[in-house]
C-alpha cells in the first residue's frame, strides 16, 4: 500500500487544483482534468486526479488565511436577505463552498509540488504559491476511510487510509 500512496504521490505533483465539489461531509479536491462518463452517458468534467476527505482537514493560504473543514456547517453570504432553509447538507450552500469556488477561480497557482504523509494517516501537500493542504484525521474518532486518492483516468489507482492504516 506504501507503494501505492507514493505513485498516488507522484501523480498528483504538477497537477493544478482546478476544482472542488462536496457531498454532504466529503470534499472532493479535483487535480488536473479529464472527462468521465457514467453509466447513463453524462460526461463529467472531473479532475485527473481526485483526493477525497472524510475527516478534518484545513487550507492555509499563503496571506496567512484559513479555509476549514468546519465552514460547511456555515451558511455562506449572500447579497440582500438569506435564503430562509438552509440545508448545509445542499453543495453550494456553504462559506466553505464559497470560498473553496472562489479560490480556485482566483488562484490559477495552485499546482502541487510535494506531498507527504504525516502521523495518524494524514496528509500535507504542498502548492507552488505556498498554501499547504494539510489532511488532520482524527484516531480518536474511527472511520471507515478518512480520505482517499483516485484516478479518474480509467488505470484503476486508488488509496485511502483509516483507523486500521492505508487501505
């Protein structure tokens, strides 16, 4: 599995972050760009590569800033009145969101340099306008899978850890 992680590794390192989507608690943190098409024949614009967390995480940016996992559980702003049901479970409907959409529209330097893993099965990873990714899983609170990588180029590569270690 080490070995796994490390060509996970060397794959993502170029790749620029180009987008990010959530289903409920997992965000999706798309690298570079290709097309999937699902089973019905939709084509999805997807990135090459996809890191998907499940635990905590946290972006730290390089004007000292911070964008968190927690921000999904906040509403995000709106001109004139809020929208009277808010669901933070809706993608769209949360700061974190907004501000993820708005930093990768606004920052076309988020390309990875590095990536390490770190104790307790997370990750860091580097950008080459010095923000850092850093993945915080949480031993105290098991889970299934804290993150994983995947290829979405059809070559099969996929790795995750979880309380029990990379799977």
């Amino acid at each position: 599995m080490q070995a796994t992680l490390q060509q996970a590794f060397n794959r993502v390192i170029g790749l620029p972050l180009n987008k990010t989507t959530r289903t409920e608690t997992v965000v999706y943190f798309h690298f570079g760009h290709t097309h999937y098409t699902t089973p019905q024949g939709l084509v999805l614009d997807v990135g090459e590569m996809t890191l998907a967390v499940n635990c905590p995480w946290e972006l730290q940016l390089t004007d000292g800033g911070r964008i968190k996992h927690s921000e999904m559980y906040i509403r995000k702003r709106e001109a004139g009145l809020p929208t009277p049901v808010w669901d933070w479970k809706r993608p769209g409907s949360s700061m974190l969101d907004q501000r993820l959409t708005e930093l990768v529209k606004n920052n076309p330097n988020l390309v990875v340099e590095r990536a390490e893993q770190q104790d307790n099965w997370g990750l860091l990873l580097y950008f080459s306008d010095g923000s850092t990714l850093s993945v915080l899983p949480e031993p105290e609170k098991p889970s299934a899978e804290y993150w994983q990588f995947f290829s979405n180029t059809g070559d099969g590569l996929r790795v995750g850890a979880c309380e029990r270690g990379l799977i």
